[in-house]
C-alpha cells in the first residue's frame, strides 16, 4: 500500500462516527488495493462530504448526488449489504 493509500485508509477510518468508521474503513481496507486511480480519487472525493449524508445515501435514505453517483458509491452500497 502507498502513501496516499494510507492517507486515505487512516481518513476513512478516523471520520467521527462509529458507523460511518465501521463502514468507510471497512471498505478502504478490503477494497482500496483494487480500486483503478480514478476510482481512488471518487473514493477520496467523497471523503470530503459529511458522514450523515455518506451514510443516508448509501442506505437509501437520501439521493446521491450526481457527482457521487459512480461505480465507487455502488461498490459502498454492495459492501454495506455485505457486511
């Protein structure tokens, strides 16, 4: 794992909330090595949103934005259902 990975790896699991934690660390760990370079900066992108809104659109609670609404964001839905 790179450096970046790593950065992305320690954010996804250190976001504030237990949940958002458990699941966007969760995926980072088990998916990040495979994830193209685009797919890693969609990934890192939607870091930068609230864990609330993160949480309610992969539930299904909320819509997902355009500009999340991608191959990383389905991959987060597939893991939650996962787990």
């Amino acid at each position: 794992m790179d450096v970046q990975q790593k950065r992305i790896l320690f954010r996804a699991n250190h976001r504030g909330t237990r949940e958002a934690d458990r699941l966007l660390g969760g995926f980072a760990k088990a998916r990040l090595p495979t994830l193209s370079v685009e797919q890693v900066a969609k990934f890192e992108a939607l870091l930068e949103e609230n864990d609330v809104d993160i949480l309610l659109w992969i539930q299904g609670l909320r819509p997902i934005p355009n500009d999340h609404n991608h191959e990383v964001m389905a991959q987060l839905i597939e893991f939650k259902n996962a787990i």
